[in-house]
C-alpha cells in the first residue's frame, strides 16, 4: 500500500511538473507572439512613414525639377530672343559705312603697293615692310567687316540692342582708324617715293647742265 501511494504521489508530481513546464511554454510562445505583433505593427507603421517621406521628396524633387525645367525654358527663350536682331540696327548709316571703309582699305592697300612696287623708287626692304603693313591692316579691317555681319545677323549673338550699338560704335571707330591710316601710309611712302624721283630728276638735270657747260 505505501509503495502504491509513493508510486501515485511520484506520478502526480510529475504530471503536475509536465503541466507547470507545458503553461510556462505556453506563456513564452504568447509572449512571444505578441512581441511579434508589436514588431510587425511597428515595422507596418515605419515603412508607411518612410513611403510617405519617400513620396513627398519625390514630388518635391519633381516640383524643383519642373521649376528648374521652366526656368531654364525662361532663359533659353530670353536668350533666344536677344539672338534676333531689330532691323533698325541693321539698316544703321554706321553699319554701311563700315562696310563702305573696308573697300577703301582694300582698294589703298593693294593700289599702293602695286602702283610704289611700280614706280621703282622703293628698295625691296621697303616693299616687303610696305606689304607686311598693309597685311595687317587688311586682316584686322576683315575681322571688323566678319564682326559687323556676325552682330547685324540673326542667330548669332545673343545681345541687347543696346550692347549691339556700343560694338557697331566700336567697330566703325577701328574701321575708320584703318582707312584713315593707310591713306596716310600710303601717302607718305609715295612721298619718300617722289622724293628720291626728284632727286635722280635734280642729278640728271644736273649732270646735263653740267655736260652743257
């Protein structure tokens, strides 16, 4: 009898063991799956914030680009417009004198030289310094002329009206510079030229007056 009652007790500890150990697992795997519902609520609200945020700077991003887009279109069409140029300047009196004073450079220049290589009362020196001159003359009055065609023509240069009419000012003054220089070049070569002609004159009259006396 007392070994059956040891045997009964033994059981019910064991059984009483198996159930404390079962709620206890139990217990844990509740806990455990609240804390996972809490996680996953957490995790739920997080990723709705960070759409959100996401979303806001994607349509703030977009909002600075279409500003940017639009600015820049503003710009362009400003800069566009400053590219055509008013008729007005075109048909301005300096801009056909300008190109007016080019022909005379050109036609100084070469008529010069042609007509002192001619006369031969310039040293080859004197000739080849005569040219390198006009050269330059010739080259910078046609940058002026390319320069003058480039302001007066659409699509070219995107300028005020204003800053085309200082420039045009600008060019006119060079390209008059030049005229008037050559002019003078030419003529005090031609000058130089006559010079020593009277002077071979003034020997050959001499040397026959000479010869007659």
């Amino acid at each position: 009898m007392r070994t059956i009652l040891i045997i009964l007790a033994m059981i019910f500890i064991n059984t009483s063991l198996q159930a404390q150990t079962f709620k206890e697992w139990f217990r844990q795997k509740k806990t455990q799956k609240k804390y996972l519902i809490e996680q996953i609520a957490q995790l739920k609200i997080y990723l709705e914030l960070i759409e959100k945020g996401y979303k806001i700077a994607k349509e703030g991003l977009t909002m600075i680009g279409d500003l940017k887009r639009g600015e820049f279109k503003l710009h362009k069409n400003y800069f566009d417009s400053l590219k055509v140029v008013n008729p007005k300047i075109a048909g301005l009196p300096k801009v056909k004198w300008i190109g007016t004073f080019y022909g005379e450079v050109k036609s100084v220049c070469s008529s010069c030289i042609s007509k002192l290589g001619q006369s031969g009362y310039l040293t080859n020196d004197e000739l080849a310094y005569l040219r390198s001159v006009f050269d330059r003359v010739t080259a910078d009055s046609d940058q002026i002329q390319a320069a003058v065609k480039e302001i007066t023509s659409d699509g070219n240069l995107a300028m005020t009206d204003n800053e085309r009419l200082k420039r045009i000012d600008g060019l006119y003054d060079q390209i008059l510079f030049n005229y008037t220089f050559s002019k003078a070049f030419c003529n005090e070569s031609a000058v130089l030229a006559a010079a020593r002609m009277k002077e071979k004159e003034d020997v050959v009259t001499g040397r026959q007056l000479n010869g007659a006396n």
